[in-house]
C-alpha cells in the first residue's frame, strides 16, 4: 500500500495524491515511511566516514604569506557525541615560498603542490588515500591579492585536487579555500583550548588568543558581556560557545615591515638611501620604491623613532566616530576584555623571548619588554646576534616587533601596561598550537554534525557570552520532511 501510494503516476496532480493518501495511509505508516526514508538516506551518506578504523587521518597544506606548512594528523573517532577526538600531528615540514608568489604563473602551482602530496602518501596508509580529507586553507597572503587573483590560485587548486592521477586523498571542492581572518582566529582558540584540554573538562574556563602571522593579526575570546559584533560560534562537543573575534589585516609582522619601508620611502625625496629607526645598525637592504628606483634602507635602530611610526599605524578615532562602542583600531568594535586570560601564539612569541620580557610561568611583563627593547635595537645586527643567539635573517625583526607588541596591547586592545594576563605560549602541554590544529577540529565536528541524526527533542548547551548556561531543542522534522518530500518527487520515477 505504501509502495502503491508512493510511486503514483507523476501525471497525479498533488490533490489526487492527498486524497489517496488519506484514504490509504494511517498515521502509523506515515512515521514508518518518513523514519525509513531519512535512515536510508542518512546511512547512505555517512556510513563512509562512521566506519570504525583503528586510526583516521587527515593531510592538511596551511597556506600562509612566506611558505605552506604541510601537517598530517591522525585521530580516533570518540564514541561518544559529547567526545573531542585525540589529534596526534605525526609530520610537519615547510615549503616555501608562499603560494601568493605564484599569482603570475598560475601553471607552476602542479610543481608546487605535488611535493606535498608525494610525502603525505608516505605518511598516510596506502590503504586509508582514497577516505583521507586533504585540505589547503590559505590566509593573509591570498586575502591581500588584488582583484579575482586568489580565485584563480583556488580554482587552479581545485583542478589539481580533484584530479585523481595526481592526488590519491579525498577532495571535494570548498577543501581549498581562503580563510576569513574571523576563521583564521577562531580556529587559533580552538586549537589553544584543545590543547589546555577545556573541550576535555579538563580545565573549567576557557583563554582568550592572540595571534600573529606574517600578514595579519587575530584577537579572539568569550566575553563576559554581550557581543555587539564580530561574533563567531563554535560548535565544539555538545556546546556552542559564543566568541569575539576580529583580524586585522597588514598588521602581520612581514606585512608591518613592507609598511614602515613604505613609509619610509615616501619620506626618502630624491635621496637614494634612508635611515630605518626599525632596523639594527649594520643590517641594510636595498628596496625598489613604487618608480622602479634603488633605495638602500640603512639600519639605524631607535626604538623611540620606529614607535612614531608605529603609533600611526594603530590610531583609533574619535569616540564620536565609534559605534558600537567601544573601538580597538580604527572604528573596530572590541568586546570589552575583563578579566580574561590570554594566551599569545606564533609570531608574538618569538621576539618576545629573545628579548627576554617574560617570568618563569611565562606571563608577559609589557613594561620589561618596552624597557629590553630599546636596549635591543640599539644594538649593532652582530651584537645581537651574539648575545641572544638571533637568526641573522631574523634579528632585525625583533626590533619593530619588541616595539610593536606592547603598543598594539596597551594602545588598541586596551590592556593595561601592567597587565598580568597574557602568556606568552609556544607550545601547551609540549604540542605547538597552530590554528591548522583548530580547523582540523572545527571541520570534523562539523562532519560530525551532518552525520548525525536529528532529535525531534534533543537538548543541546550553549555557552553564552555570559558565561551561563542553556538549554535549547534542535527540531528535526523540517530535514526529515524536506527528505520525505525529495523522496517522493525525484526518486519514484526511479523505483
């Protein structure tokens, strides 16, 4: 009977379906349907990724402004819902340059990519290629690109991945892509939290991140008082947690370097050299200004002229200007931080500790670190290399960035310079915190997610920016009706 009133004629008009339905059909034999219906459908499309294996593995290519860092993980898949998985990070290497550098030769990214894949295949069970996700997530050095270049680079990946001769791993298009910095942020506190093990229950308040790249910087935390921008909601676990996050783009500390030569060269007239208060004495470069000329930048470190330059960069406006209120850099709006810890990651921890402006809990003392810096870039590039063990490449950076991280701290986001509520982070618990760790997370909750089957009353919580508690119902019966409905209009031709 089911069968019969199922598969009528599509000729039927709708009304002459209703009506023998009703006649037909008792409310018991709807539920039956509509349960079957839903359950095949949902079997068919999740049973691939709910296969229990001993370990799941995912290749992951971070696409970040100087190099790729490819990173593959492995994991078991918890049995319970409320359950974080375990990630191990089994290989990391880096690949440079960035893949941005490859805007003008769109051809080349095969011979960039495919080195990749080749040492992720020796990684990865040979058995496990064909149901391992490979994922290229790309930041501030394709979010700076002009026009529709970032398109063309993802669509130029997309055409690789897909291709099977020259990728084995699972690809589905949306698996290259550029992060927004909101993503980029928001992934970081996953990945820190995870690490201090709060998803676990381990630890029983979440920390706010700060983050910096090579192109862009990222503030992200719960806030204890309501969010009038900027919000994200991370579904983690069972739980929606309810977060501020903001990136600011070109305040990286590659992109603030090219910034402050910039400035410089407007500055520079028809001279062909100019002095870099940014840079340590000895260490020169030369740059080309927007007219093709050679211009020697000649390292002249002075903390006190680089923070000029610097405080141009981070002017907020007038109140009158800000709305909501209040306002970080520009007319950004910032959830007020109260008394949130944070955690500081990647490019704020490097100059940091060469400069030697942390405690022995590896909390951040801002006044040590102004006080340090200006001892640092008055040194000569070989003093400084010698006495903190500094890359030469790198020495130079520790200068503007020593410089930078107190004003960004005190003047845009408004901590206090005696703050005692930032550390300075390296790793957690002896694992590196990298926001890819965090996207990883964020991707297989949600794959979690559309594989599971919806309650009619299923109570989920939720974090609010409060800091409460509470209780919603996740109604399922509009997916279970818009399958019901597909079934019967698209698939009876087929039976």
């Amino acid at each position: 009977m089911i069968q019969h009133w199922l598969c009528m004629p599509l000729k039927d008009s709708w009304m002459s379906r209703r009506r023998h339905f009703s006649q037909s059909m008792s409310h018991t034999q709807l539920h039956t349907l509509i349960f079957v219906t839903f359950m095949c459908l949902f079997v068919r499309c999740c049973t691939s990724s709910a296969t229990p294996l001993d370990y799941k593995y995912s290749v992951f290519m971070d696409g970040g402004s100087t190099s790729t860092k490819l990173r593959v993980y492995k994991w078991q898949t918890p049995s319970s819902r409320d359950d974080i998985p375990h990630f191990t990070q089994i290989s990391v290497s880096r690949h440079t340059p960035g893949i941005s550098e490859y805007s003008d030769n769109l051809t080349a990214i095969a011979s960039y990519i495919r080195p990749m894949i080749h040492e992720s295949m020796e990684l990865v069970p040979k058995d496990l290629h064909k149901i391992t996700p490979i994922y290229f997530m790309a930041t501030a050095g394709l979010r700076v690109l002009k026009g529709q270049m970032s398109l063309k680079i993802i669509r130029q990946l997309n055409m690789f991945l897909e291709n099977s001769e020259n990728n084995p791993f699972l690809f589905r298009r949306g698996q290259a892509q550029v992060l927004s910095g909101e993503e980029e942020a928001v992934f970081a506190w996953i990945a820190v939290n995870y690490l201090r093990g709060f998803f676990h229950k381990q630890e029983n308040t979440s920390v706010g991140v700060l983050e910096m790249g090579g192109g862009s910087t990222q503030i992200v935390f719960v806030p204890k008082t309501p969010i009038y921008a900027n919000k994200f909601i991370a579904h983690i676990g069972s739980t929606y947690y309810h977060t501020y996050a903001h990136s600011y783009l070109n305040f990286g500390q590659a992109y603030l370097i090219e910034r402050v030569q910039d400035h410089l060269l407007q500055q520079s007239g028809t001279n062909d050299s100019v002095l870099d208060p940014c840079r340590l004495r000895g260490d020169n470069t030369t740059v080309s200004d927007e007219n093709g000329r050679s211009i020697v930048m000649i390292g002249n470190g002075n903390a006190e002229s680089c923070r000029e330059i610097l405080e141009d960069f981070l002017n907020k406006q007038p109140p009158s200007d800000c709305s909501p209120k209040p306002c970080s850099i520009g007319t950004t709006y910032q959830s007020p931080l109260g008394d949130t810890i944070f955690y500081a990651v990647s490019a704020f921890v490097y100059p940091t500790n060469q400069i030697n402006s942390t405690d022995a809990d590896e909390r951040l003392n801002m006044d040590l670190m102004i006080k340090n810096t200006k001892t640092y870039c008055e040194m000569t590039i070989d003093e400084a290399v010698e006495v903190t063990g500094a890359n030469p490449k790198y020495a130079s950076n520790n200068c503007i960035s020593g410089v930078f991280i107190p004003l960004l701290l005190k003047n845009a986001y408004g901590f206090p310079q005696n703050t005692t509520s930032i550390y300075m982070k390296k790793k957690i618990n002896n694992k590196s915190p990298d926001w890819s760790l965090g996207a990883l997370i964020y991707q297989s909750e949600q794959k979690r997610d559309e594989c599971e089957v919806p309650s009619l009353t299923a109570p989920t919580t939720t974090i609010t920016n409060s800091g409460s508690l509470k209780l919603s119902l996740t109604n399922g019966m509009t997916a279970i009706f818009a399958v019901f409905i597909f079934h019967l209009y698209f698939l009876c031709p087929l039976l």
